[in-house]
C-alpha cells in the first residue's frame, strides 16, 4: 500500500484515477482548493491548498506521502483571451510543477508520476505516428509550458532519490469529459448532416479509465523510473469513423457527405476556426509500443467500451 497525493483529483481525470487508486489498495490524498468538492470522492482524504503556482506551500499536504501524481493544471484553451498566455501559462504549469517537485523530493516522496501531453511531441503527425524519441515540438503557449515543466521534473529528480515519470496522452474521453470532447457528444446527439465525410485522418484518443490504469503501472513498475511514455487506446480512428462510434453509443445516425479539405480550411479560416478544423482534418497518431513492452501495459477498456460508458454518463446527465 502507498500513500499518494493527487493534485488536480477533483477534474475530469482525477475523478477517475482516485476511485481506481483505492481499488488497488493505496491510501489517496488530494490536494484542492475547493475542500467540499474533494469530499465527493468517497475514501480520499483532502488536504487543502492555494492556488498552484510559484509559491504554493506544499508541506502540510505532502506529509507522510510516498508518491505524487501530479494533474492540476491550467489547461489548453483554444481562444486564450489573456494578454500574455505564455507567462500566465509557466506561471502555472511550468513554475508550479517546478514548486512541487522540489517540495516532493524536500519531503523524501519515492517517485512524481507527472502528466503532460502529446502537444509537447507537436499538433500533427505524418507518415509515422509520434513516439518517445521524437523530439520536442511544442506549437503553443499550453504545449511550451508542459514541454519546460518535464524538463524542470526531470531536473530535479536528477539531483536526488525521487523518481519522476512522464505520461502524455492525446485526447481524453470519458465520464464528465468537457471541452471539444463534450461538443462532439452534443453534436452527435443532434445528428445535423456534416461535411466530414470525405476526411481520411487517422487520431489518436485514451478513455480515462485507460489513462487512469497507466498512471498506476508507471506509479509502481520499477522501469518507469526516468521515463517518458506515450499512452493511447490502441484504435487510431479518422473523424468521420469517431463521429460514426459515437453516434452509435448515443443510438444516433452519422449524417456524413463529403466536401473537399481545402474548403473546410477556407472556410474556418473565414470564420475564425482554423484551430479547430485542423483537428477534424489532420492526423495525430501516438505510438505506444514502449509503455506497452516495457511495462507490460496494455488498456483493459476498448474504445468501443469507453464510448459507451461516455455515452451513458452523457445521457443520463440531463435526463436525454
């Protein structure tokens, strides 16, 4: 049994990995700065803290932990209105992952399983998916921060007995999914025709309970000291192929017809979108061989078993 302290346990991921923390027998304590909202996962105990950040006094939430998992996060946003999103951004990410790890590796924390993200390798791939040994291409100010922020953990894990191990995941889909991931459901849901029928992408997703399940392999597994591993379902699916699963864990049809992809680009480039058409057109493909040989971690959820359990959270939170 090990005492770890989840930052961030109170999100979309968190909400996840805490139940399925003390179903493997460890003892689970989450940092929040909202103590009431911690006190909905039943079995944890909260240990308060401010705002992340530079200055953050983790010493009372870290006492008698063994390991960290770090999630809290300011997470990406695809119109940031702040006037210095890179500042605001390293502020949180970088500086307050940097804070942490030093206060983890004062109070003699074992090993920090840190999540990060497949922006850090870039926004698309090629011919060849993404692995490990690709190197950096962080392309915004969200992917720079968590790029500076492995580089600060790794640092300092070098310097000491504490572990540090890098997950970065693409997409993530599950239960209480929010941003683009909750738009698709509700415009599934819909069922409007789409011109999306002629994209031949391929991208990568992760359900929570299969990041969740990765998380506690690399909190454990002697092998993942000092390493970073890129995580996926195991399905790379094109755009129209996801809209087509998702409809049918909603029991909705897929209205699909084709329009070419330079008139999908003009057209959000027209309307302000770009970012986000690019993401129903291009590509971005994980490989997850190494967690997979090294590790011998293989996701016990298919995608088609994530999709539904989304779908059924998705349906039965508004009574729909």
């Amino acid at each position: 049994m090990t005492r770890v302290l989840v930052t961030g346990g109170t999100g979309f991921i968190g909400r996840t990995l805490c139940p399925a923390l003390l179903a493997a027998g460890h003892e689970v304590c989450v940092s929040s700065r909202n103590p009431r909202a911690a006190e909905a996962t039943e079995g944890v105990e909260v240990r308060p803290v401010s705002d992340l950040g530079p200055d953050t006094d983790w010493g009372a939430a870290l006492d008698g932990v063994e390991a960290v998992v770090h999630l809290a996060a300011r997470v990406h946003v695809t119109e940031d209105r702040s006037a210095d999103p890179l500042s605001e951004y390293r502020r949180v990410n970088t500086d307050g992952t940097r804070r942490l790890a030093e206060a983890a590796a004062s109070a003699g924390v074992r090993r920090l399983v840190f999540l990060s993200t497949i922006k850090v390798n870039g926004e698309t791939t090629g011919a060849a998916p993404f692995s490990e040994s690709d190197p950096a291409a962080p392309g915004d100010a969200y992917a720079v921060s968590k790029c500076e922020a492995e580089t600060a953990l790794f640092g300092i894990a070098a310097q000491g007995p504490m572990e540090a191990v890098v997950l970065r995941p693409p997409l993530v889909y599950g239960q209480r999914v929010g941003g683009n991931f909750l738009a698709l459901l509700k415009i599934c849901r819909l069922a409007p025709p789409l011109p999306l029928g002629g994209v031949s992408n391929r991208r990568s997703l992760i359900h929570a309970g299969n990041l969740a399940d990765a998380i506690i392999r690399c909190l454990a597994h002697a092998d993942a000291a000092g390493r970073t591993f890129l995580v996926r379902d195991g399905d790379d699916v094109s755009t129209p192929e996801l809209i087509r699963r998702v409809g049918a864990a909603l029991g909705r049809p897929a209205r699909l017809f084709p329009v070419p992809a330079p008139l999908l680009r003009a057209a959000g480039r027209a309307t302000g979108k770009s970012e986000i058409v690019a993401r129903l057109l291009d590509s971005l493909r994980v490989d997850d061989g190494q967690i997979r040989r090294d590790l011998g971690w293989a996701p016990p959820f298919t995608m088609a078993q994530g999709l539904d359990a989304t779908a059924a959270w998705f349906t039965s939170r508004d009574g729909s």
